[in-house]
C-alpha cells in the first residue's frame, strides 16, 4: 500500500490515515512536488495506491501510467477537477474525488470581499491614504458605485455561485445567473433569482461573479465580446478559474474604462498576471486564496482522506467526480 500526498496540506494527513489502520511508512508526502520534473514527479509516484494532489498537478494519462496499475484513487486537494483528465482515469478504474464543501463559504465571502473593495474603489484609496499625499475629506475624492439595490449576475450557479447569490440579500439586490439548468432553491424567495443566458444579463449587471467551472466550453468565456457587453458602471469578479477570462481582452477594457474594475483571485496562466492588469489602478488581486482559512482548509484535509479511505476500503467515497459530472 503506498499512499503520495503531493502537497503540504493544512493538518498533518498521516495521523489520520493512522488511525484508519494504516502504518506511517505506507504514506509519503511530499511538499513541493509542483515544482518536481515531469520524469522526477512519474518516478516517485510509481506503484501509488493512492494520491491526494493540488490542482497546480496535471492527472493526464502519461501520469495515471507512471502509477501504474496499483492506483486506485486520485483526491484533488480542491473542488475544481479541470486539471484532472476524467476521462483517463474512468478508463483505468480509478476513483476521482474532489473536495467541495469546505470550499463554498469561505469563497463566496472573497468573491464579496473582492466585489465590495472593486466597486468601493479601495485599492486605489489605500494608496492614497499611505501616500502622504492625502490632504483630507473631498466630496469628489473615488466615487465608486453603489451595489445596494442594483443587480448582480452569477455566472455559474453552483454550490459557490448560490452561496455568493444568498450574500446579495444583504444589499437587496436583484440577481439573475447562467447554470445548465435551473436552480429552483435559487429561484424561490428569499433569493427570488431569475435564470438567464450570459449575453441576456451581462447588460444588465452593475457586478458580475465568475465561479463557473473551466472546460473547454469556458475556456475564455469572458472575452472581449462579453466585456463589450457589461456597463461601464460595472465591475467583474473571478474567483472560479483563471482561464474563463481573457486577460488581455479585460487588460484592454479596462484600460480603456469600459467597465470600472475587476477583482481577481485566479489568473489565465497562474502565478504569472498580465502585467497591464497588475498596473491598472482600477484592479484588484489576491493570490488565488478564495478557500484560505484554517478552518475550511483543515476540513478539506479531513474530507480528502475520507474520499482516500473509502475508495481504498470497497465504499462509495463523500465525493466523487465522473466524465458525467463535467458534462451536466
């Protein structure tokens, strides 16, 4: 039995797998494998039962061969599984599982967060306060929007989509949101939400909230011709995957003052930023820390090996993602 955890979790996995009755030695964890060789990280993993990795490590077919026949589960370290081929993995039997209730709260309170810090401008009224510069009170000084009352698209409607929609009763604002199919506990009161399709609510949205999952069919979703879309008066938040925008596309309406600002966690080629976003005075960035709190982190922690041990002991895991999964 060999169990890899390629990442240094928050909470020491190994007590835990202990307790379940395996022996210290069958796991190996190993911190920074991210930044191990393609061929370095094939070796090492050779012959896993199982492995607990982060989304920074690709699950391809190449991968899933190096472990060899042994491998029977893959736990991905967060709720997002696009980094892993699921495809590849159903064909050789093995189990992924993901994680996703320790991610809802703690990042639909980012998206929040980074919502009202865009719209309230205070990227740029931080800089001004530290500068010296600051002469005091003035009825002109980085007038944002107001969020009261106004409406916000969700685009994405899912577990941290509704989360992030159940926030804006606070502000009473009306809230329309794109998913597959609808969201009837999103539709009743007190959310009283209405489905519509992108192009529909874009114009109308004074915020726009990304937590859309990333496949092909959203690679880029947010391009220039949906930017083109949103009021000038509007602000864009994405805290669901770096590649739904297009970058370049935002780092030009931005420029341009199509839209009023953007508040980011995830970036298209994460950790590198298009450095005209990181210039833009009307842009704010976190460093991808949406579900960062010891508490949510810990739980994902417990929830991974609890996805681990049930695939390993013959029962259905908490959470397990199939090919079907990604497609309804």
């Amino acid at each position: 039995m060999s169990i890899h955890v390629l990442l240094n979790c928050v909470g020491d996995p190994i007590p835990m797998f202990r307790e379940a009755g395996f022996a210290t030695e069958d796991v190996v964890v190993t911190p920074k494998a991210t930044h191990l060789e393609i061929a370095d990280l094939h070796q090492l993993i050779r012959g896993s039962t199982a492995i607990l990795t982060p989304l920074t490590i690709k699950i391809d077919g190449a991968f899933l061969d190096a472990a060899g026949p042994m491998l029977k589960v893959v736990a991905n370290y967060a709720v997002g599984v696009d980094n892993i081929d699921l495809e590849a993995c159903a064909a050789r039997g093995v189990a992924v599982c993901n994680g996703p209730p320790p991610m809802v709260e703690p990042t639909a309170d980012i998206a929040w967060a980074l919502l009202l810090a865009t719209a309230r401008r205070l990227r740029e009224g931080i800089r001004v306060a530290e500068s010296g510069d600051w002469t005091g009170y003035d009825s002109q000084l980085l007038l944002g929007h107001r969020l009261h009352g106004g409406t916000l698209l969700v685009v994405g409607a899912g577990r941290i989509g509704a989360a992030v929609a159940r926030r804006a009763i606070g502000w009473n604002m009306r809230v329309l949101y794109t998913a597959r199919t609808p969201k009837p506990t999103l539709e009743a009161s007190p959310i009283s939400a209405t489905k519509v399709a992108l192009e529909d609510g874009l114009p109308l949205a004074d915020a726009v909230v990304l937590t859309i999952s990333l496949d092909h069919s959203t690679r880029h979703l947010i391009d220039a011709a949906a930017l083109a879309l949103m009021k000038p008066s509007s602000v864009l938040v994405n805290v669901s995957r770096g590649p739904v925008v297009d970058e370049v596309a935002l780092a030009n309406a931005l420029s341009e003052k199509r839209i009023l600002g953007a508040g980011l966690d995830v970036y298209e080629h994460e950790p590198k930023i298009e450095r005209r976003l990181l210039d833009c005075p009307n842009v704010l960035v976190l460093p991808h820390i949406g579900s960062a709190t010891v508490e949510d982190r810990l739980d994902l922690t417990r929830l991974s090996v609890e996805n681990i041990l049930a695939v390993l002991t013959g029962r259905k895991p908490p959470h397990e993602v199939t090919p079907s999964d990604s497609r309804s």
